[in-house]
C-alpha cells in the first residue's frame, strides 16, 4: 500500500504542476497532506513535516538573501556594463546566446556547488535575454542542463555519496567516467544550439522586418549599438531598412536579430524602459560602479572557498549593498519592498517542499518503494544491475534526496548485484549517470533558487527540460556501457 501511494502521490504531484492545476507551492502542501493521511499518518504528520522543515530553513535564509543580494546589484546596474560586452561578444543572434549561457553555466559549476552556479549564469544571462525578448525559460533549461551534467564531479556531491556508500576510492568512480562526462556535455551543448535555433525562428516570425539586412550594410559602431550614433555610421541602426526613422525598435518586435550574425545591431535602450534593465530607472548607482564591483567580486570569493556558511555571507553582503548604495531608511525599505514577491515565492516554495519531503520520510513511503523495486527485478536481469540501476537512478534520484538514495537504496542495489559479479565500482558509476535528471527536481533547493531569479514557472521549466535531461542521462549511462566503465556481469 505504502508503494502504491508513494508513487501515486509523485504521478499527481507532477501532472498538477505541469498542467497548472496547482501552483508548485499549493501541489506540495496539498498533494503530501492527502496521501499521507491516507497512509495512516493521522495527527503525526505534522510532526514529520515540522522535523523535515528543519533542516530547510538555513537554504530559505540562503535563497532569501541571495536574492535581495543580486536584485539589488541588478538594480543599482552593476552588471549593465556586462550585459553590452556579452552582446558585443555574441551578437544579437538567439543561437549563440543560448550557446554561451550553456558554455558559462558549465564552466562555472566547475565549483561544484549548484546555486553558485546558478545565481551567476542567471546575473550575467537573464538581463541578455530579457533586452533580446528571448524566453526566460530556455536561460532554466540551458543551465539546468548544465550543471546537472557536471554535477558527477567528485566535489559535486553524488559522485563522493556513492564511494562512500560502497565504500570505495571515488576517484575509482569519477575517472572512468570522464568520457560520459564529455558525451553528455556534447548533448547540453548541442541542446542549447538547437534551443537557439528555435528562439531565433521565433523571433525572427515575430518581427521579420528586423531580418532584412542590405548586402551592402556596414557592421554597426559600438556607440550606434549603445543606443548612440556615430559619424561614420549612415542610416538609423535597425531602422534602416524597417521604416524607424531615428532607430527606433520596431512595432513587431524589439529584438534585432540579422542574418548577418556577425553583424552587430543597433537595440536602442527606448526597447528595455520600463524594464529591470531601464537604462533610465532611478535606483542606477554608477558612481558606486566599482565599490558594487568589489563587494560582489568578495562575496564570490567567500561562497566559493566555503569558509562561512552560505547564508550569512549572502545576509552581510545583502545588508552592507542596501547601506551603501540606499543609505536612507525609507529607501531601503522600498528596496526590500520590491523584490518581496521574489522572495516570497522561492522561500514559500522551500518550506513546502518539507511537507513532501517529511511525509515521503516519516511514512515509511520512501523505504517502501525502494525495497519494492529492489524486489521486483528478476533473477536473469542480475547480472545488468549495473545498467538497471542507471536506469532506476533517473526517477529516484528525482523523487528523493540522494542521501536517501545513495545511503539507502544504492547499498542494497549493489549487495544484490554483487551475487551476479558486478562490481560495486560498476554499480556506483552507473548510480551517478542520472544526476542531469536529479537536478530539476523541486526537493533540489539549487532549481528552486534558478527559476525564482529567473521568474519562470517550475512547471513551464519541467516541460522543456526533463525529457532533455533524461536524454543527457541515458547518453551518459550507455557512453559509460561502451567504454567499459559500466560493465555486466
């Protein structure tokens, strides 16, 4: 019975939040209640749920600063100059954009901590996306893929869990997996390429006028792509060939996308007024540029070396930005004011995931689904344990933590396989291939925080990812088959 419900409760939860019947934070307050009282948890429940909240509230108190952290470095314009040198850099062409959040977001979940990760590629990314119209969605999926891929590195997590569960050297299980490794950031990257590709088809539908470019047009000057003009440039920028005198964006979109992609476009900042990235908006700081620059340079260097907890860097350097750059009362209060619905919205979703999480735990409902899978596999399937355990590592490692998985299921995988000659070295090598999966769940605070700073639905953010990642996963798994990394026993 435990089973049943613990896997009909997932089946609801995530076909209420992908159709949008429920909002994530109803889905995981609601959907847990209901079957756990089914499960015979009675007046208990709340017991489980406030013991699983407690170990939630330092990631809230995480997510909660590091959000009025970067809203108001985005505010005060700290990294508007960074959002004109990308564009210079990849152009205004959607496919390169979404190559290069991939390429970024890679590189920097080479710290190994996923909302480090996120919180940077979203600082230097979303503003790109939000000035070329692109969707914010594509920015959660590309990233998400990302990191989730790297996420087998031995200071990731997953990978040192699964040695330390079987009791083995992890470099025995990360380097054999070096290969997959490469596979699967192949597949991320040729995702973010074809991702691109869509968002410049679909930008291009809506606005083709932007597209018409004179064979004899000359490469636009930076002061032309800034919003200025320059002597030795003629004509008015996008509006040469579209009908806006004096550059102006045209009314079918304001997101200059050429052809021509190595042809720079004139996106006049009239496009982002009104907007987080108004060029105009009355919170820009620039004479406190560099003083913004430092203090984000330091709160980098603190998070990465790990020497603080997490949560209380991002409160100090929340609390020295807003005295600084908002020195009087009221104004710091408006600043807090204005990035509420933000906050409220990642840390609600946080607290309410403890609901899903204690009830999954104190039922008895994870341990019961493990063991059930365990049983169900036949005896002539033994010696593809290793296989059958990438496989299983895909959904599991979504629907619970990987504590619970690696010290809890992954132990039992391997005792059984062991009967058929797979090694244990196998067995975690294959354990960690469905980590890209793992990353998108909502009990992974790291996703939470993405889709928060982003401002996108977790559900839109689910259809567009899960299907890839399990692509990604499977990739990985059937690489580390060929090489030899997973065997059969």
């Amino acid at each position: 019975m435990l089973v049943i419900l613990g896997f009909a409760m997932i089946a609801v939860f995530m076909v209420l939040i992908m159709t949008k019947k429920l909002t994530p934070v109803l889905a995981l307050i609601i959907v847990p209640t209901v079957f756990g009282l089914f499960a015979g948890a009675g007046l208990g429940i709340g017991d489980m749920v406030m013991d699983s909240m407690k170990s939630m509230t330092s990631t809230a108190a995480l997510l909660m600063f590091a959000i009025i952290y970067f809203g108001l470095m985005i505010d005060v314009g700290l990294f508007d100059p960074l959002v004109k040198f990308i564009l210079r850099k990849l152009g205004n062409d959607p496919a390169k954009v979404v190559l290069g959040t991939a390429i970024l977001a890679a590189a920097v979940s080479l710290d190994g901590d996923g909302s480090t990760t996120f919180i940077l590629t979203t600082a230097a990314m979303l503003p790109v996306y939000l000035r070329l119209k692109m969707s914010p969605v594509v920015l959660t999926c590309v990233a998400g893929l990302a990191n989730g891929t790297m996420n087998i590195l031995p200071w990731g997590g997953p990978t040192a869990r699964a040695a330390t569960a079987l009791k083995i050297d992890v470099n025995d299980v990360f380097v054999p997996m070096v290969p997959s490794l490469v596979a699967g950031l192949v597949v991320v990257f040729a995702f973010a390429w074809l991702l691109g590709l869509q968002e410049r088809n679909r930008l291009r539908a809506a606005a083709p006028e932007i597209w018409e470019t004179p064979s004899s047009a000359e490469p636009f000057t930076a002061g032309e792509f800034d919003g200025g003009t320059s002597a030795g440039a003629s004509g008015t920028g996008a509006g040469r060939k579209g009908g806006n005198p004096g550059g102006a964006a045209p009314a079918g979109g304001s997101v200059a996308v050429l052809e021509r992609t190595e042809t720079l476009v004139d996106v006049h900042d009239s496009a982002m007024a009104d907007t987080a990235l108004d060029p105009n908006r009355s919170t820009l700081r620039p004479k406190l540029f560099w003083f913004n620059l430092a203090l984000t340079v330091a709160v980098m260097v603190v998070l990465v070396a790990n020497v603080i907890p997490l949560p209380f860097v991002f409160m100090v350097g929340a609390a020295v930005a807003l005295l600084v750059n908002f020195p009087k009362v009221k104004d710091q209060g408006t600043q807090l004011l204005a990035h509420a619905p933000s906050i409220v919205a990642v840390v609600s979703m946080v607290m309410a995931a403890a609901v899903l999480t204690g009830v999954l735990k104190g039922t008895g409902m994870v341990e019961a689904m493990s063991a059930w899978l365990v049983q169900i596999i036949p005896s002539s399937m033994g010696p593809f344990m290793a296989v059958i355990t990438g496989v299983l590592s895909i959904p599991m490692t979504f629907f619970m933590s990987n504590d619970a998985f690696y010290f809890g299921v992954l132990p039992v995988l391997s005792e059984t396989a062991a009967h058929y000659g797979v090694s244990a070295a196998d067995m975690a090598r294959a354990s960690i291939t469905g980590q890209p999966f793992h990353l998108q769940s909502p009990l992974v605070p790291a996703i939470l925080l993405l889709v928060s700073l982003a401002k996108v639905d977790l559900g839109d953010h689910h259809k567009k990812v899960l299907w890839r990642t399990a692509v990604i996963s499977l990739v990985m798994l059937g690489v580390g088959m060929l090489t030899g990394a997973i065997g059969i026993g």
